[in-house]
C-alpha cells in the first residue's frame, strides 16, 4: 500500500475532543500534494493518526452549509 502524505493546510474548527485526547476537526488538508480540499475527520494528539473522514470540495462545502442552514 502506497504511503499517503497529507498537510494540514489550515485548522478551521475543532468541533469536539474525546476523553482519550482525539479531536473531531474541519481542516483544509493537501492530500498527496493535491489541491487543498475541506475534511472532517477525528483525529489523535498531535496529529499522528486519523479515523475515518470525509473530504469535499469548496463547492461541496457551500451546498452542505446551504443544506445546514435549511435544516436547523
């Protein structure tokens, strides 16, 4: 399996944090030196794991920010 490389770009939000120290986080991540795209996902102190997220695009975003605000 090849090594997958990413950079934090930019953390937006840190939505909530586990009694074992992993953070739910909205960052802007560089995925394989791609373009940056939006991505929510937890994450463990200092950043050396991650669990299971979801990355989208800024369009993507703005939909479910549109979808959001409809609903609540």
């Amino acid at each position: 399996m090849a090594e997958l490389k990413y950079e934090i770009i930019e953390t937006i939000a840190v939505l909530s944090e586990s009694p074992k120290g992993w953070t739910k986080e909205l960052n802007l991540v560089s995925w394989n030196g791609r373009s940056p795209k939006y991505d929510l996902r937890d994450w463990a102190p200092n950043h050396e794991k991650m669990g299971k997220g979801v990355t989208l695009s800024e369009e993507e975003l703005a939909k479910l920010k549109d979808v959001l605000n409809n609903h609540l």
